[in-house]
C-alpha cells in the first residue's frame, strides 16, 4: 500500500542510463539560474524600509528617503561581487561551487564551514521565497471578498513547499522550458512597472495614504531615532538582494559551449538587471512615499497606485509574475540542496543515503529534508518574510567570503607555479600544453588577485556588519548552527572512516571453515519446531541441541515422553527456570557454549509462526523477538528464525 | 537500564515454589473481602440525593425525605442478594464467579457475557472508588489553606491508581494484616458516627446550612418535579450500595475450614453491616438536612455538623478512615482483574500473556492493562465519582443476574439427577459417597430454586431500571462495550483454535531430510562480507552463491578482479539492476530460485555490520531491513544475519 501511494505521488520509476542532459543558451541559462537572484526585488526594498520605520515611528518624517543611497550601495557591492565571481567562472569551470573552492584552496575546514553555510541558505531561500510568494498573494486578496485568506498564509506555504517537493521527487528538472516563460514575464512586467510609475509620477505626482495604524516595522526594533547602527540594520536588511547571485558559478556546464564565456556573460546580464530593479523599486518607493505595511507588501501597495482605470488589470500582473517567480526560486533550491548534500555524502560528511538516487534519479531523501526544515523554519516563523530576513543573509555572505578568499589563494598558487614554470624548460609536448595553461593563469594572477581580493573584503565587511546588527534578531541561530553542523560533518567522516579501517580485508587470510552448532530453542512440539529441527540437521547435520525450559514439571514430562517420537538425533536438555524467565536461562545457557570453544559459532535457529493478520501478533508472546535483541550483541552467535506460516 | 527501573519498582524475582497461601478467619476474611461492598456507604446515599436535587432544586423542598425510604428498598435488595449468595457458596465452594457459574450452567456466551460485565465492573471499581477516596480528602481540604488541592483531583487519583498497580506488581497480597486496620476503623468509625449523630440530634436538633449556588446535581438531569421515573433513577443510582456484595463468593478456598459455612457466614454479617451503614447514613443525611455540594461530600458535610468542640478531632477520623478503605476497595480489584483475565486467557478467550505470572509471581498485564483502563477513565470523566456512577452498576446487576439463573439451572439439574438417583441402585463405596452429595443437593433442590430464582427476579428487575433510566447518562456506553467484547473475546478464541490445528503433530511423519541452498547477498569485499561467506560455507558446503547488484559498471568490474583472491568454492552471480533498486532484483532472484525446486529450502546470509553507537545506524543504508522485510512473508525463505561488530 505504501509502495502504491508512492508511485501515486512519484509516477513510475527511471532507468539509470535514462539520465539526459541540457545545453542551455544564454537567454535560457539567465531564465534558469537567474530566478533566484532576481526574485529578490520583490521583497528586498521592503526589507530596508521596516527597518528605517523604526525611526519613521519616532517622529522622523524624512527617514524612508534614506532608501535610495542605501540601496545604491548594496547596488555597488553587488557589482563587486559579480566581478569576483566571473573570475570564478573562469578559473574552476566545471563546477565552482564555494564548498569545492574553498575545500581545494583553503582546507577542509573552510570547505565544510561553506557547506554548512550554503545548507542553511538553501533552507531558508524556499522559507523567504515561499513566504514572499505568498505575500503577494495575500496582498492582492487586501480588499476583496478573499481578504481571509491572510489568515491562512502558514497554511498556503507549506501546501507549495510540498507542491514544490512532489514537482522535484518526480524528476522535474530545471529546464529551460519551464523557467524561462515565468522568468521572463516577471522581468518584462517588473521593468515596465518600473519604467511606467516613474514617468507615471511625473504627470500625476500622487503619493500613498498613510495608515499609522497597520505600520509594520521590523521585529526587533523599538522607536528609535536614525543612527548609524539603524541604517547599518536596513543595510544588512537590503542585502537579501544579492542572494542568488552565487547560483551561475555553481551551473557553469550546463551552458552551451563555450561554457565559461557564455555562463560571464549570462553573469553580468543577471547583475545588471538585478541592480537596475532593486534600485527602480527604491526609487518607487521613494517617489509614491509608500510605507510598510502589515497586510500588504510595498510593491502592491505602489502598483495599485499607478495601475488604474484601464490599466488596472495589470497590477494583477505585477502580482502574479511576482508569485511566480519566487516560487521558482524556492525552486531552485530543491535542485542545489540535494546536489551539495550528495557531494558531501559521497566525501563522506553526511550520512550515505543522501547520494542514493531514488526512483526518478533524484536525490529523494536530500529533497525530502529540505521540504520538512523549510516548513519547520515557516511554522516556527509564522510564514513571515520580515522575521527570516536577519538568519537569511549571514549564510550567504559567509559562503560569498570563503569562495573569494578560496579564489586569492588559487591565484597566489598559481604565480608562484608560474614562477617555478619559467625557470625550468619543458621536454615534451603534452607537458608543453599543461605548463601553457598554467603561463596563461599566471599572466594575469596579480590583476586576478586584486578582483577577487576586493570581492572578499566587501563581503567579509558585509558579513561582519550582519553579524552585528542582526544578531540578536536572529542572526545568532546561523552563528550557533553552522559550528555545530560542521562539529557534525567531521565526527560523521570519523565514523565512516572507522568502519573502512575495521572493515578492510588487508591482512586477511583467505575463507577459513569453521566449526558450528545449532541449538534450538523450543516451547514444545508442534509443526513449527519440527520445521525449525529439519532445518537444524540440514544446516548442522550431527550438531544440533533443543533446548527446552522447565516452567511446569508436568508439561515437562509430557514433552519428554513425545520426543523420542519425532526428533532422532536431536538432543534435548530442559533446564529450569525458577524464576519463570525464558530469556535468562537461555542466554546463560548460549555463553556457556561459548566459553567451552571461542572459536565456535552457535547458530540460535528460533521456530516462529507467521501469523496472517498483523494484530494476531498481539495474541501470541513475543519471546523470540526478546531472545533476538538479547543476542545481538554476541559475537559469534547468529540468530535465524524459521518461519512456520499460518494459513488464515 | 530498562532493566533496572523494572528492579526499582517492582523488587527482585519470586521463584515459581515461592507461592505462599494464607487461610483467613471469619474476622480477617470479612476484613479482605467486604471492604468493596462496605466502602461504597461512602458514596451510595449521596449519589440518591444528586437525583432528587433536580426536584428540589425545581421548587419541591421536601424532595431529599425521599432519601429514606428508597435507601430501605434497596436495603431489601441487598438481603435477597445476600440470601441467594448463600446458596452459590454452598454449591460451588471452590470458586463461585459469574463467569464459571453462567458458563457451567448457561453455557459459554452467557459466560462471556458474565465474563465482559465482571471485567468492565472491575475498571470502574478503581476509578469510583479513587474517585471518591480523593473526594473525601478533598472535602476534608474545604475551607482550609489546603482547598486548592481541589484543582488536582484527577492528578491525585492517578497518583493513587499508579500506587496501588506498583503495589500489586511487587506482589502485595490481599492479607489480613493489610487489611483488617483500615476495615475495622473505617467500621468502628463509622458506625460511631451514626450512633453518635443521632443521638446527638435528639440534645441538638442543628441542620446544615443550604448553599443554593453550591448545590450539585446529577449530570444530565435538569430541574424537574418528583415523578416516578426520577424515584427510580435516584433507586438506580443508590443500587452502587450492592457492588462488591459477590467478592466473597470468588474467594472461598481462601477461608479457614469448613470453608463454605465461614464464608456463608462472613457474608450474612457483611450484608447486616452494609445495611445498617447505608440505612443509616440516609437517616442522618435527612435528619441533618445535607444537600449535596460541588466541593464537598454529604458524609463530611453532616460530620462536620456533628462533631464540633472537643469532638472536633473525629470528623477528620471520618475522613481518613472513608479515604484509605476507598483506596482498599481499588485494591481488591486489582486483584480480582488479573485473576479472572488469567482464566480468561487460560480457556483462551484473552491474549495468553494475561496468564503469564510475572517476577512476582503476580499476573503482571492484567495489573498494568486494569490500571491504564481505569486512569483512562478518571482522566475522561475528571475524576467525579457522580459522572462514573451511571456505567457503573450495570455491569455489576448483570453479572448478579446471570449468576443466580446460572443457580437456578444449576438446582434444576440437581433435581433431576436426584430423581434419577434414587430409581437405581448404588454399587460400590465411592459412588455411595458421590450419590450421597447429589441426594443431598436434590433434598432441598425445590426450596434452592425459589430463593435463587428470587434473586435472579430482583437483580433482573433492578437491571432493567438500570439501563432505562441510566441509558442517556452514560449505561449506554456498557450497553455497547460488552457486545463487542463478548465478539472480541469469541474472535480470539477462533484463532486459538484456529492456530493449534494447523500446528498439531498428527498425520506428522517423522523428521525428515531437506535439501538447502544459501545465497548471500553482497555490497562489495569486506571483512563483514567474508564472515558471511565463511558461515555460509559452513552451513551449507559447496551450495553457495554470492549475489551482486550491479549499479555501477566500474564497481562491478573492481569486484570482479578482487573475486578470486578471497572465495574459492562460491560462485559470484551479477545481476543487472536498471531502476538502481536493491530489493526487487534480489527479491525475484530468490522467487527464481524457489520455482525451481519448491521442496529446497533457501537461506539468505546477510552480512550485517552492528554499529556499536545507536546512532551510528543513521549512518548506514537499512538494506537489511528491507530485505527482511520483503522476505518474510515467503515460504521455505529463512532469512539470516550474521553480525560482524564494529569495535567503536
């Protein structure tokens, strides 16, 4: 029945050799890797202005202007990091994922320190993204006959999480098909509405109501006046924007050739417009004066401003594409996590099962544990973006400074193997061509340094200032977990390498035989123990002992005069059993055995009726699973139950 | 460690030749037997006045004089109980219960039935009593810094029920020393109230103050005039008094000899005690006035009234003593639960660990089933004694009912077989001295019959008033409970029957020899692996396969090379596995297998590590398991691991 409702779910199992590959073009790759990163601007202004609505509440009318400048900066490390990591795409072009960066050039520790990092971010992408995605929902329902559905937003988002779970358990991939239509009519609509409410606002220069009533500001912050700490906190807060923008570099041979060039450029594209709509939204926030608001996030909130009359259908639009479109993020993440989790499994660092692929040639279970933290971190959080926002950041930012740092180490190696190269003369051709990519590496690996050097200070610095300012917010939970994760990856890599040592077959001689008893425990006759005594002899012809325990001298008597009977060649040995137990006397009848020859196995075959109903197993004692969990842990004792199977 | 705590609760093992029996005087037995009939004086008066406060409470203020007469009717009950009781002793002085008469003579459904009633009516014993065993600590509490105890009533009974079930599992016996003290306290006590209040009345004709806010009526009955169906709920509700009133009948062999003449007398004083108590608390409850109260029982209210002064020390007598013979009354049942389930199970109507005696020789599922049962129960009705009671006679009146038509049948026969005696002629000394006993029986078989069948009339008659004006407050949940456990009980017995058939040794042939083949399923080459192997040789030499699931062409190829060093004598099968499942391919290997020789028994050698951690089993892929689990249900399949242990 499971197995039914299984294939309901999962549909009918692949072939290994089914695997196919995609080569995407530049447009498609932007549509595939970019929806995380873009995704962003639906909530990343918004997250700047709860911030400065702390101050707002305090008096300050001007304190949201402060939105822009804020906004232009993070713009600006934006394109720090997008610099570094074209680097990135070029030196590890087959898979430039921090974890595999920063394990190669700065150590395991650093490696496994990404990881964590990485994990956690995943997790939260599908919280934050779902979360959001359900907030334009609920915020296009504001004023309509469904208003009550903001009532149920926990409700909404794990119904997508699973959604989203079942998709991929099913072998959805990220296909260019799939991304690019939502991608695409996100990124139109979003830059028409940016294009249009600007010029919009310049013919009718109208700004939103205030509500002081329903004012949302960020959880953690009292009325506070401006000050560097606050617009430090928006800061952190407008961050978010730049997650995602990692996700091209971890993707790189799943462009069309040539792969590193296309996937830099498919990179700058995604920074550009990333940057040109997280500085248009801020602008718009700005001009139209809107303010944070409980039930209704800021985008809605301007775009019903300006789509009106017979426009009007299209803020529907802006809200859909923008649903869509985190969803796809969380997406995303349902392909990264499995994917880390199976490189870690196959290095060792988390447990095995996470690179078995399942059914569909998916990492079920990876897909599987992402689904039940993200909804755990939903329910816990109440499905609210502004709440996950201070443990979102710290992951990425943390991920972001290692891979760079892990880049200025490879680039140190490299000029000094392009040093080492030029004092020494190559012999023959193939290792002309090897040392000729190593000269073409170190040509340029001062410049090289400088880029990625600078990327890992801005987002080391970034990094810090999250740190601070968003700790008690939440930060500290990331702060806490990511040692601990790591503290885990390590003890289960000792795990694993302690079983290959102790199980290695180096130093073993060849099969031995070895000598071997049976002893049958029995209840009494019935077809079921002579079935076990058949077996007995078969599998240890001369060797076998039934062993039977006095509780009631008069069925012991009756058991003796039935023996001869049925069972030649089986010797029987009843012991008592004063204090009624049938466990006890025999497993100190077992060790005895065992003390008389060391080198012995002594094979306990158990006679067991298999009854047709699962719960007439309640009706009959459960002996023999007591007498199997009491010799496990023997060494060489093997316990076999032979089945005796009831009819009906 | 489990272990352990077991020792701590329930002390060390009893051996089997431990048993001890103890023979009880007329004082000591009427001491361990009548103290459930004798305790519910504690609560049967009020339990009439809760009724007949919904006409009081309607305006009819002299509704409580009604308390005496009914109190006399069922005074009159009792004695025709009592005298019919009587008679069971005689006829049946080894064991008496409802159960073995109605089976004996009704045969086995009305058995059951008796059976089902006995058992329901043992559960409510320990959670009325309890119940009112707290009510009388609480009231005690009233009024002092203490009341707030009144808020934790139910956790103060389960406290008490988890007690006396932990007693019972150390093997407390119900012994005269335990039990005499409370008993005749609790009697001497008692009947000096009585005395005392009314005479004290005659000097003080004082009347407890009415609290009409407090005043408490029956669940489920609303304001209503006096009519006669409220008489005979309030009748119905009194008829608790009777329950225990069979006690003595189930423990004869426990008398001193003549057995039967002591405990006939034994019971003729218990139901002159019970009687006058009873009568007498009603008549001080209508003399002094008492209304029944939310936080405090009728007897503590008229025993405060009462003793005053210097006297005031008594009342707190009064409570005491009701409290401890209250948690007595549970007690009794909780021997009395697990004798009869034992007898159940014995004639295989309940699962057969409920005749299992435990470390202390006691039957230790039939104590801890009793007490989940009955806590369950105090936690469902909030330990309120009032809410219980219309479940409670029921069970009680029908197994009273079908043991004296049990009687009257059973004098029936006696009859006939005198009859049938005295036209033959006896031949020898011992069937003189067995027609001797049946002439006796057949003297009085006329006489028998009318005072048994008197009895059957009574008990039938109160069981009927019982179910229609209990059924809406809750004897409808009897009503349907015993049906279905009568149904349960015959279903279990199927099975039994059902089982031992298909196990029974005849048209058995002798021993005979099978012929065996092992397969062992591998994972690659390791120490673990060749272990198996090394057994599987053993067990069956020279019909050996190794089997292999090929998921990875370069790891098949690797363990091929190595094959040869290791195994001599066991062949390697690979077999294909294009959906990369582990179980299925190895599943139908196994089927093949067997469909090639259905008479062959095949073995399934599974090597299996054991983590020394238990959480070190995360870390490794349960193949096991699921291979044992598809297996399982397979004929001639046996399924074995052999245990290689991991060091750390």
């Amino acid at each position: 029945m499971a197995l039914t409702l299984k294939r309901l779910l999962v549909g009918k199992a692949k072939k290994t050799a089914q695997a196919i590959h995609e080569r995407l073009s530049k447009k498609t790759g932007l549509a595939v890797f970019a929806s995380d990163a873009l995704s962003s601007t639906a909530y990343a202004s918004e997250e700047i202005l709860l911030v400065l609505a702390a101050a707002y509440a305090a008096g300050q009318a001007n304190a949201f202007n402060y939105v822009v400048p804020i906004t232009m900066v993070i713009a600006i490390v934006l394109g720090i990091v997008a610099i570094s990591y074209r680097q990135t795409i070029f030196a590890y072009p087959s898979r430039g994922g921090a974890y595999i960066v920063a394990k190669e050039n700065l150590g395991t520790t650093p490696g496994l320190v990404a990881a964590a990092a990485l994990l956690v971010d995943y997790v939260l992408t599908v919280s934050v993204s779902i979360s959001a995605g359900v907030a334009a929902i609920t915020s296009a329902a504001q004023g309509t006959s469904l208003s009550w559905i903001d009532n149920h937003k926990v409700f909404l988002c794990l119904i997508l999480i699973a959604f989203i779970a079942v998709a991929h358990l099913r072998g959805v991939r990220e296909s260019g098909a799939l991304f690019a239509g939502p991608t695409y009519s996100f990124l139109i609509s979003f830059l028409f509405m940016v294009g249009y409410g600007i010029v919009h606002y310049f013919f009718h220069p109208v700004t939103a109501q205030a509500s002081p009533e329903h004012l949302k500001i960020a959880e953690g912050y009292g009325l506070q006046p401006i000050s560097l700490f606050l617009l430090l906190g928006a800061f952190s807060n407008g961050c978010v924007a730049l997650t995602g923008t990692e996700a091209i570099s971890n993707g790189i041979p799943a462009f069309k050739q040539p792969e590193s060039k296309n996937a830099a450029t498919t990179l700058t594209w995604m920074a550009i417009l990333l940057a040109t709509m997280f500085v248009g939204t801020s602008v718009m926030a700005y001009l139209y004066k809107v303010q944070p608001h409980e039930n209704e996030t800021v985008i809605s909130q301007f775009a019903r401003i300006i789509f009106t009359g017979p426009m009007g259908w299209f803020y529907y639009v802006i809200q859909a594409t923008t649903a869509l479109i985190l969803v796809l993020a969380a997406n995303t993440s349902f392909a990264d996590f499995p994917r880390l989790a199976s490189l870690l499994a196959r290095d060792r660092f988390v447990p095995r099962q996470f690179a078995t692929r399942g059914d569909k040639l998916v990492f079920s279970n990876g897909i599987i544990i992402l689904a039940i933290f993200a909804g755990v971190l939903v329910v816990s959080f109440g499905g609210d973006t502004s709440r996950l926002i201070p443990l979102y950041a710290v992951g990425v930012f943390l991920s972001f400074t290692l891979s760079q740092l892990g880049m200025v180490r490879h680039w140190l190696k490299a000029g000094r193997a392009g040093k080492k190269l030029k004092s020494e003369e190559a012999t023959d051709s193939s290792a002309k061509l090897a040392n000729s990519i190593i000269l073409q590496e170190a040509a340029h690996w001062k410049k090289s340094i400088v880029v990625n050097g600078l990327g890992a200070l801005a987002t080391a610095v970034v990094l810090v200032v999250l740190v601070i300012t968003k700790f008690i917010h939440g930060a500290w939970i990331v702060v806490v977990l990511i040692p601990l994760l790591v503290a885990l990856f390590r003890a289960i890599h000792r795990h694993y390498v302690d079983v290959a040592t102790q199980l290695t077959t180096e130093g073993f001689q060849k099969l031995r035989p070895i000598t071997h008893e049976v002893i049958v425990p029995i209840s009494g006759i019935h077809r079921g123990v002579l079935k076990a005594l058949e077996y007995a002899k078969a599998i240890a012809p001369g060797h076998v002992t039934a062993l039977y325990i006095n509780l009631d001298e008069e069925a012991t008597q009756k058991l003796r005069t039935k023996w001869s009977e049925w069972t030649e060649g089986v010797e029987l040995i009843v012991i008592a059993s004063p204090y009624r137990s049938l466990v006890g006397p025999l497993v100190r009848y077992v060790d005895r055995r065992i003390s008389l020859s060391p080198d012995k196995m002594v094979t306990i075959v158990l006679p067991e009726f298999i009854p047709s109903k699962w719960w007439h197993h309640l009706l009959h004692n459960q002996t023999s699973l007591l007498l199997k969990g009491a010799l496990l842990f023997k060494p060489n004792v093997v316990v076999t139950s032979v089945p005796y199977h009831l009819k009906h």
